[in-house]
C-alpha cells in the first residue's frame, strides 16, 4: 500500500462542529498510525479504520488539543471491547502515560500495559514499522515537543507538529513529497515576550520553499485567521502549489 495521510482534525485550539483538533491517520506498506489524538479524532478514526488494527500511535506533544483522545482510546481498548490483539506502541513525550493514567484516577500506569505500550520520544528518534520509517525531531514550542518525517517506499511526508521557527523543522521537511504544516497565528506579535511558539503562514510558506518539499498542506489554522487566508498568505511565500488540509480527506504521498 503506498503512503497516504487522512485528516481526522485540524482546529486549534479547540474543537469545533464537525472540526476536531489535530489528528491524522498515516497508512503505508502495511502499517496504520494515528498521529496526535486531539479531542475528537477518535471518533473519526472509526470512520477510516478498525482502531485495533492500528500499528502504533505517535503524539507531537501533550497540550490537550493534540493529546486528549488518548483518553478516549484508552477507555476503548481496556473497557470498550476494541481490546486490540498486542499493545499499541505509544511514542509520545515521556509524561504521557503517567497523564492519562491520572485522568483516569490512578497513579500507576501499570493498568494500561495490556492495550497501551508508551516509548519515549527524543530528537532523533526512529523507529521502523513495516516498510514505514518515523523520524522525529524536536521542535520550537512552550513545551517539549516534535515533528514527524516519515518515509515510506521512497515517499516522503513531513509534519511540523506545533513549532516557531527554527532550523530543525526546514531539517526535518527538506525533500518531502508532501509537507502538513501548521499555521497557527496572524502575526509575530501574538507570542508572548518574543517567544515565537507557533507559525505564521508566512512561516510555514518560508519553511516550506527553504525545504525544497513537492506540496504544502496547511493545518491547525488558529481562530485569528481563516484557513482560505492562511493557505492563501503560505502559498505566496512557499512559491509552490499549497492547500488547506480538510477532515475527511485522504491524500497521496
């Protein structure tokens, strides 16, 4: 199977009608992982596949609208009857077991061990499932977060998961077929105290043209912009064919 990306949700910072926040299903040679679990992708991943065949789950960081449909899960598979066949490899932050163990009332994560396998991300973590590679990389946000390059059969797709500017994500995106970029703010100004945490269009158009990747998908549009403006204001700056990534569609890689 050739690599393809589904938009499960793209709002920031927090859900919408028929707009969950981030969430994607990657498929390729024979692997299936949900990246980022925001609030009501879970939902939406049923629409797209059986969750017990999924082969791993891969989350950027642990803010809620990337992470909280963990908890969703985790009630599916150890009380739902979605109990998948063997643990789903988790690489997440290190705090993300001990976190959705506490939304559930306890203190050890032990419980979770039957349906939930949590590895730690770091910069440069790789690890292989089937024919399908995932990089990671660490990114310019308020709290420990990455970036996703994943390679499959000589496909590329690179995703920036929340981030500023910095020479990490042109890094992680150079070459890519397909690069799913946030663009999450109207102007520099919107960081607080200099600290840029987010992209503007302008940003991810920049980081997307310096890459030198084939296509840019614009996401995780925040409430001061309209995903038409922000596609619109990135593709001037990329210089390249860009697009606003929508939920429910599956693409190509």
């Amino acid at each position: 199977m050739p690599l393809s990306l589904t938009v499960l949700g793209t709002a920031s910072p927090h859900p919408a009608p028929g707009r969950p926040c981030s969430g994607y299903l990657l498929r390729g040679a024979g692997a299936e992982v949900w990246v980022d679990a925001g609030p009501g992708t879970f939902a939406e991943l049923q629409r797209h596949t059986d969750p017990e065949r999924l082969t791993a789950i891969w989350i950027s960081h642990l803010h809620a609208d990337h992470s909280a449909d963990l908890l969703a899960a985790a009630y599916a598979f150890a009380y739902g009857g979605m109990a998948p066949p063997a643990p789903i490899p988790v690489y997440a932050p290190l705090d993300c077991a001990r976190r959705v163990a506490g939304f559930l009332g306890r203190s050890d994560v032990r419980f979770l061990s039957d349906v939930l396998d949590f590895r730690a991300l770091f910069d440069g973590h790789t690890v292989r499932h089937w024919n399908l590679r995932l990089t990671s990389r660490a990114m310019a946000h308020d709290t420990e977060a990455y970036g996703l390059r994943v390679e499959c059969q000589g496909s590329v797709l690179a995703y920036s998961g929340d981030t500023g500017p910095c020479a990490a994500l042109t890094e992680l995106a150079s070459g890519a077929d397909l690069f799913l970029c946030e663009a999450d703010v109207d102007s520099h100004r919107e960081g607080e105290q200099g600290e840029r945490v987010h992209l503007t269009p302008e940003d991810a158009g920049d980081a997307a043209r310096k890459a030198g990747v084939g296509e840019l998908y614009i996401t995780h549009v925040g409430p001061t912009l309209t995903r038409k403006a922000a596609t619109d204001r990135a593709a001037v700056a990329f210089g390249g064919p860009a697009r606003t990534a929508r939920e429910g569609e599956t693409i190509p890689v």
